[in-house]
C-alpha cells in the first residue's frame, strides 16, 4: 500500500508508538526495507536524503519504483524525501510521486524556516502528501561536532512553527546527532525537553539520527512522544559488514549473489529497529 505518512503517524502518535523511516538509495535497499516490514506487518517509510537522490537517484526514477514495491506489499509503505533544503527539489519530489517529503529549513531563522516550510505544505496539498518540518538543528559525529544545547529545539518556538506551518510531523533536536557514532559512545538525551514539546505540540515527534543511540534511549523516545524514528548508518553498515563477510567467505563471490545476500542479511537491523519502535503489526 502506497501512502503518505499521514495516517501511519497519526495512528502512531494516538497508539503511542513509532514508524521506522530508514534511509535508501535505490532498489535493493527499498526491497529489504519493504520486506523487512511486511515480516513484522509494520508500515514503513523509506527515506531518501538530497544527497542520494541528487547524485544516484533521480525522482522521477526512484518513485516508480517505490510505488511499485508498495503496491507489491500488504503493508503501509510511505516514501520520503528526506532533509530536502531546496524548493525546487521539494516541488519536483512531489510531482514525481513522493508520498512525503521533510522540508530542512532550519539553517533559516525562525521567520525563514516557517515560511519555507509553510509554502511546501501548501503545494503538498494538491499531490495530498504530507509533510514534515525540523525546528532546532543537529550535529554530526563527523570530526566530533556532536548536537549541543544552542542547537536544540525550544518547545515555544515549536509550538509557534507547527501552528504556523501546518506541517503533519515535527523533527526535533533534543540530543541525537547525524552519523557513526565512535565505539562505546552513547548520546545523552534531553527526554525533560522531548517531553515538554510533546505537551504543547500534541502532534507526531521526529527523531532524527537514530542509528548508534543506544536501545534504552530508543525506547524512552518512543514512550516520551516521538512518533517517526529515522535510521541510515546502522543499516548502511550492516550492508557493508555483510558484504566483507560474503568476501571474506568467498573471494569469488558473484556480485549478483552478493547483493542478494546483503539484502537478506539487511532486514535484521530494520526488523529490531521496528520492534524497538513498537510498531510491529501496527500496519493496516
């Protein structure tokens, strides 16, 4: 079923759960993320950031193709163009078939986040997608320039931005940060932030940079409010360890074997993230 993530987050924001949205960049990622779902009778929101769908796949060649797997599967599947940051690609998603897009307008001020985050909500409205906005930024793991306190979102300034914007999920910042963690390292979460943006918002919470946060602090966003938990690395990397493996077992390998193979080894780490999330079964 191919859907926007309208109802999968309004159904999970009343249910108290989250939909695991993870990160892919062409067939073979999408097909593990789909079936992965399907196996746990989960919805699922395949994620395609700026850069992946700038450099390897276009538009209008990956949402056929998204489309597709959804109508092929019996659970809910939603395809999302992820931290989108130009209004024309934004524009061009949607006309090409994406479901959702995330408007990443948070290098803005205040005024400038609001108004384009509220002028693609509007143009979403005739493709009947949906639509989430961030408040607050992040930071990346990558040369150690991890989220901090000025960075996190204020919980009046989200209120403010949802009612103004008209957005159907709001990103975050209370702690997490883009990219790999190092080994050992665990973010501490701000959940007296998480909570109180959840009380004046009321609407579906986003946690971005998900991958390495540690199964407790997974699980206390969930019970706290978050209602859409994105995940790119920890599924990337189980791709890349399956595929050294496979090598290591098999030097000759056929790379057609070894895509396969990846794919299956690939839905472990989506499968624990939708149990993490409590959204198994919780499809349509």
């Amino acid at each position: 079923m191919y859907v926007s993530m309208k109802g999968m987050l309004r159904r999970a924001n009343e249910g108290n759960y989250a939909v695991m949205a993870i990160n892919c960049f062409n067939i073979e990622t999408a097909r593990a993320v789909i079936s992965a779902a399907q196996s746990l009778r989960a919805p699922i929101i395949v994620n395609i950031v700026q850069e992946h769908m700038v450099k390897h796949c276009d538009s209008d060649l990956i949402a056929p193709v998204i489309k597709k797997l959804a109508e092929q599967a019996s659970v809910e599947v939603a395809l999302n163009f992820d931290h989108g940051e130009e209004l024309g690609l934004l524009k061009k998603a949607l006309a090409d078939g994406y479901s959702s897009v995330m408007v990443d307008a948070s290098g803005y001020d205040l005024e400038g986040n609001i108004k384009m985050t509220r002028e693609i909500v509007e143009f979403a409205r005739q493709f009947d997608a949906s639509v989430e906005g961030e408040i607050g930024c992040m930071g990346a793991s990558e040369g150690g320039s991890y989220t901090d306190d000025d960075m996190k979102t204020n919980p009046d300034e989200a209120l403010r931005f949802a009612l103004e914007t008209g957005i159907d999920a709001l990103a975050i910042s209370f702690g997490s940060s883009h990219g790999n963690y190092p080994e050992g390292y665990t973010p501490q979460f701000d959940f007296e932030r998480l909570k109180k943006i959840k009380e004046k918002t009321k609407m579906p919470l986003v946690l971005h940079g998900g991958s390495g946060s540690g199964d407790d602090n997974i699980r206390k966003c969930v019970e706290y409010g978050i209602n859409k938990i994105n995940v790119g690395c920890d599924f990337m990397n189980a791709a890349v360890e399956s595929i050294k493996r496979q090598i290591a077992e098999d030097p000759d390998i056929n790379y057609w074997v070894m895509m396969h193979r990846t794919e299956q080894d690939s839905q472990e780490i989506v499968k624990k993230y939708i149990r993490l999330s409590k959204s198994e079964g919780k499809s349509l």
